[in-house]
C-alpha cells in the first residue's frame, strides 16, 4: 500500500493502464538515442572521470573513484609474507568463488589439474547468485549465433573484441547443455521446449530463464558440483596482490583471511581471476544492485602487475532499480518485469519509451523523466517513474507474477507492496561492470602471460554495454574457457622464483608521477557502519 | 527526527531508526560485517537469523537484509550452520528412491512436527517437499523447494537433524538432468555449431565493415 502522497499519482497510472496496454510505444531511433545518452547517461559526465596517471592505461580516462583503487598503495609489504613457504601450491588458483570461478575450477579439475578456489566471502556470495532474469543462447529455429551476435555487437555500441564475441555466442548453446546436464533446472514446456522471452536489445526471444532464480539456480548448482569433486574452497579469504615469478609470469597470490587479517601464499602455476564486478564502489554516488564483495579488486590486482584494462570507463545503470520503499533502495527489479508486458509510466501516467530498449538508453530515459522534463514521482529519496507491474496480469493472465518472478513479488510483498495490483517505484541503479581486463580467445590476459581473467572482471566481450542475459552466459562460457586452458598451460609451466618486486616498481611509478594518496587497495568489502559525524 | 526503536544485537541494546532492515541496523551500530553478509538481498541466504520480540515466546527466523527491525527485538544472527552435505557423482546416480535412502535416510526420521516450515525465511513448505523427497517424487520436491535460499534456518530446528536445503538440491539437480523434458532443439542447435552449419555467416560477420554492421543492426528485423 503506498501512503497518500503517491496517490494522485497512482491513480493516472490505474486510469490509463488499459490503453497503455494496447499502446505500442516507438523505437528510438539510432540518432535519437545517441543524443539522450549524450545528454543523460552517467558514463557521459565528463566531470566523474579522471586520467590514470601511472600503469598500463596511463593516460585513459576512468571513473574518478576507479582512479583512486586503481592508483594506490598495496595492503602489504614484500616482507610480510614468506614467497618460499607458501600454504597453498596448486596447478591452478581460481580467485573469486563466483559463477566464472566455480565454471573454470570445474572444467580445470575435469582436466586433470589440481585446482582450488580462494574467495571473499563464501563460494556462492556472488553477483551470480543474484541474477534473476536469464541467460541467452540462440538455439530456436528462428535465431542463430550470427543474429545473437549482430543483437550484442550493436547493443556494445559495435565496440566487442569480435573473436570474443563470436566464441560468446557459438558456444552459447553448448553452455546451456553443460549446464542442463548438471541438473539446473531451466523453465521448459511440457515438450522440453525451452520457454524463452526477449531481453532489452534482443530481436529474437532467446532470454532462457529458472523463475526469477535464474543466477541463483545456476550458481548453487555449480557450488554443488565443485563439492562434489572434492575441490578445496578456501572461504572467507581474498587475493589481496598477485605474485610473479621472475620471468613475469604470474605465479600465485598473496591471500588475506577476511577475519583474523592472516596472510598467507598461495603459489599457482597458472591464476585466474574471476572476482566479479564493482557496484559497491557507488560510482557517481548511485547505489547498487551488487552483492557486498564486488569492490572490483580483480582490476587493481591485475593492474598493478600490468595486465591492461579495456572499457573500464563504461559502466552500466540498470534501468529499474528499486526507487521505493527505502528498505530496498538500488536493489534490482529483473528486467524479465518489462519482458513480461510491464511498461514504464511517468507521473502522469505516460507511457514514455518503449520497455525494452538497450539498459543504457532506457536508463538515460529515466533520468530525463526524472530531471529536465519534471515528470518523476518523489519518493523521499529522490524521483522515480512507475513501472506497471499490474500489466503482466492481464496480458499473461492471473498467476503470471507469482510463477515467473516470484522473487520480485516477495521482495515488494516484504513491504506491503502486492505488485500483482499495485506498480512499482523504479531509478537506475548501478548494475554491471562492462570493462574490465583485456584479454584473448583463450582467457588470458595480453599483457601478464599465465593469468586468465573470467566474468564481469573482463572487459572487451560485450564492448560498452552489455544485454541482459548475455553475462550469465559469459561466465559459463569463458570461466570453463579459462578453466581449459589455465589447466592445459599448468602442464607446460614450471613456475620460477616468486617475487613481489611489482609492488616497489609501482610505488616508485606512483612517486614518480607525483601522486599523494593515503588509499590501500583492493577494497574488499566497503563500510556500511555509521560514521561518527552522523551521530 | 526519525522513529527510534529498541532492538537487543546479542543481547546488547540499541537504539536505531525503526525503517531500517536489521542488516542496516547492525551498521548503524558500528558492526563492520564479514560473516552473515553476501547478497544484501535476499538471494543467497548469509544472513540467516533467530530473534524474539519481548514478551513474546515463540522463536522466529529471517533473513536479516529482508526483514524490518521491530521495538524489542532480540537478535542473533546464524552466520553458519552445519548442514551435511553429501557427496556423490551426479552421472552415477539415478532419479531413484534409493539414492534419497542412501545419501539421506535421515530424511525418513522426520516426526512431522513442521518446525522447518515455521522456520522458513522463504515461506516454503519444507516438510512437504522432504516428504516428496521420501517417496522419491523429485519433480515435486524441485518445485516446491525452488525458492530456497539455503539459509539453514529449516534445519536449525530439526529434531531429527535433516539438512532440508541439500535434500532439495539433490531432488532438483536429479530433476534438471534426469526427470525434465530434454530439449531437441538445444541439441539439434549444438550438433549444427559443431557440424559449423554457422560458420560461413559468423565469420562473414566478423570480416564486415563497422558502418555495414551498424546498417544491419539498425535495419534487424526484431520478433514480436
Ligand atoms: C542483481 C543482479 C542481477 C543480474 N541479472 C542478470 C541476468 O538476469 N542475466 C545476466 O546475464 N546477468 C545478470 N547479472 C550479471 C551477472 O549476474 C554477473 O555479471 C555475473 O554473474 C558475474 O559473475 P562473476 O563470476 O564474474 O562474478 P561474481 O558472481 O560476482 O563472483 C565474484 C566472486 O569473487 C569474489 N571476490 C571478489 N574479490 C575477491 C578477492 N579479492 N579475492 C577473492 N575473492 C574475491 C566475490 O566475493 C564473489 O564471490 C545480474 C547481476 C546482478 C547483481
Ligand atoms: S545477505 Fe544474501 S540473503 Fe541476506
């Protein structure tokens, strides 16, 4: 039930909810689309980046917060840990217990390779887990990995790395079988068809989903199955600086226990990191449908031992992000709501785009809604605009909501909000890290020989944007890629002597370069606590 | 100024606004968390928790990123719980009623008393779907399991020491490979990719100029 002042509003929207139904809005056109990114979207606000001053991007733009992990100061010192007695000695060392990360430690343990997993919180706490809408692959008659590929390529803004693209895409539909033959259990027809739906920027139904449990299903899937082999997960302990050897390769991590402050080494032959993305750096202040671990550490881990970054600077602003109640700010509304049939409505009750335009464009529609044209609803926490939901019971019928996105309607239900009778607040929130590593077909990076990366901590598969659907896919795809071929490489890798001379090498970049910062990183986890000022 | 509750954290009292989740809540009191903190939304179950509200007798269970804090709450989070989680070969076993005897007899001790129902965070139907499991029909205990977020709570009030979520995991993962339609299509699609039936036109794809590629793109014909 929402209180009286949204009332005014709630009714225009309850008034013209059956012609907004039958009301097609139009596509954007290409040029119009580009003018309100310009105009609106957060990745064009040229104040919010700042020029790396040191490293292998020096001289690109990211933005500003990024800057500063990117630039500063290792939590250790090469003292503090003994490279000659490490703890742990692997063929292959998985940093980040994500879907990426449990995907490859399977493939490498299939391979033959000793492999284990070191990760932040426990395995599973990940933005996998939280994935709701599904997972694309082309495999109805009437789509094809090359019309999936022309959909991600465009929606990137034709910036992907094609090789990678092309694998994304040709590989999808066996992913999808790897992950059917674990036991996820993905929504099908009686007759096994897999029930499919659009996602913002597909031109053919391919999103293929489990409920609004889609990330969850797979990931907890994926946990049982690294279990099962047996394969060590080393919970509650982040990779805090990569080690080399002395010929450059990378060769191990330094591991820190999240609790005690331990450290201890971890010596790999091959390494990949797949610690996920960075919404819990609250870029331009927005918040963040992200879990509590993604501070983007496996960018400063890679930077700092000289592994390039590509499209760090793009980011990407789920359009609904929960505006209402506070309880719930930034946490993610599925994009599966617009698939659905719900459409987003401004104050009035106007329905002012199109549901399923590309996440940035619909975005940078919000804010406009929001902030030039005046038409949000306020919510006490800043404006928002409606999104529907009441629509998809009377376009799929009574009960679509419960069984297709269960979790949204218990998310609002919490709070009194029945979103089968009564639409939702929604303002973007930031959702996806679209840059990130840069790496090759095989998964290592271009730059650091023997380190993979895999996930939301590459950058370069979807360009500048991602579509829905297609991260789940390439985790799947690219953790069991990197998985392969870590382990593979493992087998003609003798390691050398570890070093950790990376560390004075930087600072002496950084001192160089003049900067001054008091900033240790990778993040790890930010601080919620209440500062004392606000007391 | 915001309504201040009451609320125990542990046993030890504070006083916090009463809009806050108890997640929030613990922050506000100066908690930095590690444990009992993943998704903050409801997703992954770390945040599992039992509280009482003063006065009140019975013994209730959350998750603490979902749930609103209330006048007088006593809190204790559960940040982990022993679960036993067997393990086994998912391509060895088959959907039968025996892998259930064999991996998880305990499930057959269940004295009925509905206690992991009550418990459930998600509101699911735990003993049903553990008697599903009984009588092997693992379809059923997948889908009336689904929503389970493994928090452990169901399991923490068993008197017969059922570990609920990892009985549904097998039931579902059993489901998913084995009891499921298969799709044909999936795999008439990965026998044409390897046959390369694509081949041709993806790399035609890959060899094309940008602005042809942008005039594709913009012209695509986009399914209803
Ligand atoms: C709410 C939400 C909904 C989404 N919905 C969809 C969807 O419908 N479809 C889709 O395709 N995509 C979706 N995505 C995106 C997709 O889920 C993620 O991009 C993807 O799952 C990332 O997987 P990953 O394995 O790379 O990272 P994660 O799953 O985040 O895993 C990274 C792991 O590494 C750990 N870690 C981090 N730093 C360190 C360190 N220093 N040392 C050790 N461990 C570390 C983290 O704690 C975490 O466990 C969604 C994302 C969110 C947040
Ligand atoms: S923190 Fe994940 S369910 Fe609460």
């Amino acid at each position: 039930m929402y209180a009286k002042e949204f009332q005014e509003s709630l009714k225009a929207v309850e008034e013209a909810r059956e012609a907004n139904i039958a009301y097609e809005p139009a596509r954007m056109t290409a040029k119009e689309k580009e003018d309100l990114l310009a105009a609106y979207h957060p990745d064009y606000k040229k104040d919010q980046f700042e020029e790396l001053k040191i490293g292998p991007n020096k001289g690109e733009k990211v933005p500003k917060e990024l800057c500063g992990i990117l630039e500063a100061r290792s939590r250790i010192r090469p003292g503090d840990v003994d490279l000659n007695n490490p703890k742990y000695d692997v063929d292959v060392l998985v940093i980040g217990g994500g879907g990426a990360g449990a995907s490859a430690a399977i493939e490498a343990d299939t391979a033959g390779a000793s492999v284990m997993i070191a990760t932040k919180l426990r395995i599973g706490d990940a933005n996998t887990m939280m994935a709701e809408g599904g997972i694309q692959a082309a495999d109805k008659p009437n789509d094809s990995p090359a019309i999936h590929f022309l959909d991600a390529f465009g929606g990137g803004h034709f910036a992907a790395k094609r090789e990678l693209l092309s694998k994304l895409v040709c590989n999808a539909p066996e992913a999808i079988q790897w992950l059917n033959e674990l036991g996820v259990e993905f929504d099908k027809a009686p007759d096994g068809t897999m029930v499919t739906t659009h996602g913002g920027g597909t031109s053919r139904k391919r999103m293929h989903a489990a409920k609004d449990y889609s990330g969850a299903e797979i990931m907890r899937t994926l946990r049982d199955e690294v279990l099962n082999r047996g394969i060590p997960v080393i919970d509650f302990t982040s990779a805090v600086e990569l080690i080399l050897d002395e010929s450059g390769k990378a060769a191990g991590a330094v591991l820190m226990n999240m609790e005690t402050g331990d450290l201890s080494v971890a010596r790999a032959k091959t390494v990949i990191i797949a610690t996920g993305g960075a919404g819990r750096m609250h870029y331009q202040g927005f918040p963040t449908s992200n879990h509590y671990g993604a501070t983007a550490d496996g960018l400063v881990l890679g930077y700092r031992v000289g592994a390039k970054l590509l499209y760090a600077e793009t980011l990407q602003y789920h359009p609904t992000g929960a505006a209402f109640p506070q309880q719930i700010f930034g946490a993610l509304v599925t994009e599966k709501v617009r698939s659905l049939g719900a459409k987003l409505v401004n104050r009035d009750g106007k329905v002012f785009m199109h549901p399923l335009e590309t996440r940035d464009v619909a975005a940078a529609s919000i804010i406009r809604e929001c902030s030039d044209r005046g038409e949000g609803v306020q919510t006490g926490d800043g404006d928002a605009v409606w999104l529907d939901t009441p629509m998809i019971e009377k376009i799929g019928g009574e009960g679509t909501i419960e069984k297709r996105i269960p979790a949204m309607m218990r998310m609002f239900g919490s709070y009194g909000i029945d979103i089968r009778r009564e639409p939702i607040l929604v303002y973007p929130t930031l959702h996806y890290q679209n840059g990130g590593l840069d790496i090759n077909v095989d998964g290592m990076t271009t730059s650091v020989e023997n380190l993979f990366v895999a996930g939301e901590a590459v950058g370069g598969i979807h360009g500048r944007n991602r579509l829905m659907g297609n991260s789940l896919l390439d985790i799947i795809v690219f953790g069991r890629n990197a998985g392969q071929n870590a382990a593979a490489r493992s087998k003609k890798t003798t390691v050398g002597t570890l070093t950790l001379d990376h560390i004075s090498k930087f600072d002496a970049e950084r001192e160089a370069a003049g900067i001054e910062t008091d900033v240790v990183s990778p993040m790890l986890l930010p601080d919620y606590t209440r500062k004392k000022s606000e007391v | 100024m915001e309504n201040m509750v009451n609320v125990y954290l542990f046993g030890k009292q504070y006083r916090v606004p009463e809009n806050l989740t108890i997640m929030r809540a613990m922050e506000y009191a100066g908690y930095k968390l590690v444990r009992g903190c993943g998704c903050r939304n409801g997703f992954c179950g770390a945040c599992a928790t039992i509280y009482r509200i003063k006065g009140d007798k019975t013994l209730r269970t959350c998750l603490a990123c979902q749930t609103k804090v209330e006048n007088d709450m006593y809190v204790a989070t559960l940040p982990f719980f022993p679960l036993v989680k067997e393990v086994y070969d998912i391509n060895e076993i088959s959907p039968s009623q025996r892998v259930m005897m064999q991996l998880y007899p305990e499930i057959y001790a269940c004295v009925g008393c509905n206690a992991c129902t009550k418990a459930c965070t998600q509101s699911l139907n735990v003993m049903q779907y553990i008697a599903y499991a009984q009588r092997g029909e693992f379809d059923k205990c997948a889908e009336e399991s689904f929503d389970c977020v493994m928090c452990g709570c169901c399991s923490s009030r068993c008197p017969a020491g059922i570990s609920h979520p990892q009985v549904a995991m097998l039931a579902r993962r059993l489901n998913g490979k084995y009891l499921a339609p298969k799709s044909e299509h999936l795999e008439n699609r990965v026998r044409e990719i390897k046959d390369g039936t694509f081949t041709e036109l993806i790399e035609a794809l890959m060899g094309k100029p940008i602005e042809e590629l942008k005039e594709l793109y913009n012209t695509r014909e986009i399914e209803k």
